[in-house]
C-alpha cells in the first residue's frame, strides 16, 4: 500500500507560508476569498487570512506515514481502508450515550 498514490484532494497535504515567516502543513480544509482553512495534524483548525499568504502548495502527498499500513494486522487495515472510503460527511459520529455503570453519568442525575 502506497499512502501518496492516487490521494484524493480532501487528504492531501497542503504548506502554507505565511508573509511573517511562519509556515503550516495539514488538509485543506476550506477556502473564501479572503481566507485559507487548514487542519492542522492534530486536529486544530487554522485559518490564515489570503493576504498574508506568501505561498500555497500542495505536497502531493498523503498525511498517512509512508509505511505505516506495516505497523497493522489485517482487520485494523481493512477497517482502516473502509473509514477512508467513507464520504466526508459520515466521518464523525455521535458519542455513544453514557454507560449506566459510569459514576460521572450517575451523578448529572442528582
């Protein structure tokens, strides 16, 4: 498994550099007029107004480490493959409603 072959654009990573020095890697992950939004490696959104950016570019590459498929069995790849297939929309999911048996849950009850 390749992770940079045939990336499709909503996983490709993107730099940004900015006109004061500064420079941010992760997904594209919006664009206005006057704005650029990227998702940063750990998650955290950040946006960069268009007239600061000096440079946008894509890497052509994947954010997955090359290799990393090695450090997986097969069903965690399989279920690996299948997330990544899923449509952007379904990506996120509602948190599953407290077990009965949790202390933190019994106590929002008093």
């Amino acid at each position: 498994m390749q992770a940079s072959r045939d990336v499709p654009p909503d996983y490709m990573n993107y730099v940004v550099a900015t006109t004061d020095g500064r420079v941010l890697s992760g997904l594209l992950a919006g664009e206005t007029a006057t704005t650029i939004a990227l998702r940063l490696p750990d998650g955290v959104a950040q946006s960069v107004a268009r007239e600061d950016v000096e440079r946008l570019q894509s890497t052509g590459k994947s954010l997955m480490p090359e290799g990393f498929e090695a450090r997986l069995d097969s069903g965690q790849l399989a279920d690996l493959l299948a997330f990544l297939a899923q449509p952007a929309g379904q990506l996120v999911r509602e948190a599953p409603a407290a077990a009965a048996g949790d202390p933190a849950s019994q106590q929002k009850g008093r």
